[in-house]
C-alpha cells in the first residue's frame, strides 16, 4: 500500500522572542505530529511586510511545493489580500488572534477550510483588571505595559481592564512591543523622564509575561539602590502564563499574578484537520477562554494577608 502523502501546513508566527510564540511553536509541532501533518514554522520577525511577503512567496510556489493550508498569527494588518490570494490557489486560511471581517464573504466562496481562533482577550483585559483592584485595595497607580498599536489582541486586553478598572486607580501606559528587550527600553525610557524620576507606582501590569521581566529587568538597572529596591518590590502581573515561564515566574514570587492563554496553534490544527477530513467548514470565530492564576480568590486572601500583617508590624 502506497503511503498517502502528508498535508503541508505553513505556520507564520509574529517573533521567536516571547514566551508565548514560543508555547504556540510547540503546541503546533505537538499536534502537527499526532495528526500527520507536515508542518513548516516560519517567523516574522514582528514585521509585517516581511511577513506577508514570506507567505506570499510560499503560495506563489509551484504547486507540489505549496502548503494545503496556511496558519497565521499576523504582526499588523488582518492580511486581507493574502488570505485572498491564498483562497484562490485552493489553499486553507486560519487566522489567530486577529479580528479578520472579510472572512464571511471568503468562506461563502472558498472550498477550503476559512475561519479564525483567538483568545477571548477582552476577558484576558477584565480578568487584568481584577487583578488590579485585588493587589490595589485603596487605590494607587498602575504602569501598565500594552503591546503594539496596531494588535488587536492588545487593544482588547485594554478595553476589557478599562471596563473593570476602579475610578480610583490611575494608570500611566506604555507600549512595549510584546518582548522583552522593547518593555525593557521603554520603562528605561520612561525612567529618564522627570515624570518618570518622581512618579509613585503600586502595581507593574504587563499584557504579557515576557514585557513584565523586560519591565523587572530595567528596574534592576537603576542605580539608586534604595529607587531600585523600591520598583522591585512591587507586585508584577503578566499574561500567557506558559507552564515553565509565566507559571514559574509566579511560583518563584517573580510576578505575584499571570493569565492563562492556552496556545491557540493546537486547536486551530485540529479544527484544520476535522474540516479536510470531513469537507466542512468549522466556525467562523471560536474564541478560547482565558483563566487567572493564582485564582482570583487566592490573590485576594494573599492581599488580605499583607493588609493584617502590615497592620501589625
């Protein structure tokens, strides 16, 4: 028996330099594996013209070179004219994280599978948010870390922590980039600011783990010992949550909360794999749901803790 030849599946990911791209390399290649799938990774280099290029050059290919199916998580644009381009030539579209509204109308002329897998980031934002109000009893400031301007994941998470945030807590924003080395130059940035210079904060809140130790990393520069001391004593929350980065971080008292962010690369891989097999289009938008950690109860009894022992110190 002649062995059938394996699906090609393209994976374009933003960067290799955040914990949580990383987690979505190896859920995909997990998965791929199980499911027979020959997968290709590719990444951006969070540019977005470098990105569509890579993926154009890939479905321009001849034909017993092209992938069956394209996954994406885009750095900028929701890349309408290359899922396009993609759809023509037969191949599958699966976006991730990404608002896309020109997927209705592909899917009604596509024969290949067209849908999107994102996180739930508005709930990614309120869960944040909550975690704000428990680290922040009585109010204060939050430097809050926000990754690009043109990321819809990013944007959300912001308006979701905006519809939960008290009044009473104030919040000076920064944009980071998603990495490490871009939160890390930002906060230094800010630092050398005279704002910066006299500024009190409370609370160090990044919309991803890998900003949150770019944000501990420039306060480890200052050299004022007891401004350096000061910065690093207070509680950090990120977001991804990866078992060995973002988790670890919490345990090792790193940061005091994370979120949750399953990758979504596995379960776009599966849902790719039903559709071929049963020649159907799977949901248009499924959205993956996001979970605090430690429990938001957990964070609350902690604070409470250090309210009574405050009390008595």
């Amino acid at each position: 028996m002649v062995a059938q030849p394996k699906s090609r599946v393209l994976l374009s990911l933003i960067t290799p330099d955040t914990d949580y791209q990383l987690e979505q390399a190896a859920a995909a290649e997990r998965v791929a594996a199980k499911l027979g799938f020959a997968l290709n990774i590719e990444y951006a280099d969070s540019d977005g013209v470098y990105q569509t290029l890579q993926i154009l050059k890939v479905i321009q290919s001849a034909p017993a070179l092209r992938p069956h199916a394209v996954v994406v998580e885009p750095v900028g644009t929701s890349m309408v004219q290359v899922a396009h381009a993609a759809a023509k030539e037969g191949i599958g579209w699966v976006i991730l994280n990404r608002d896309a509204d020109y997927l209705t109308n592909l899917r009604s002329k596509a024969s290949v599978p067209i849908f999107a897998v994102s996180t739930d980031n508005e709930e990614v934002g309120r869960i944040q948010g909550k975690q704000i109000s428990a680290l922040t009893p009585n109010g204060g400031c939050v430097l809050y870390l926000e990754g690009p301007t043109n990321c819809d994941a990013a944007a959300h998470r912001t308006q979701g922590m905006l519809a939960v945030n008290r009044p009473d807590v104030r919040l000076k924003r920064l944009r980071g980039g998603w990495t490490e080395a871009g939160a890390c130059h930002a906060i230094q940035s800010w630092l050398q600011l005279g704002l910066g210079k006299q500024a009190v904060i409370d609370i160090v809140v990044c919309q991803n783990d890998t900003m949150a130790m770019g944000a501990r990393k420039a306060f480890e520069g200052i050299d004022d010992v007891a401004r350096r001391e000061r910065f690093l004593a207070l509680p950090f929350v990120g977001c991804d949550g990866v078992p060995d980065r973002g988790q670890a971080y919490v345990r090792r008292g790193l940061l005091k909360a994370t979120v949750i962010t399953p990758p979504l690369t596995g379960i776009a891989l599966e849902m790719l794999a039903h559709a071929m097999r049963s020649k159907t289009q799977p949901p248009e938008q499924t959205l993956v749901t996001p979970q605090p950690f430690p429990p938001l109860e957990t964070l609350q009894a902690s604070t409470r803790r250090n309210e009574i022992v405050g009390l008595h110190s």
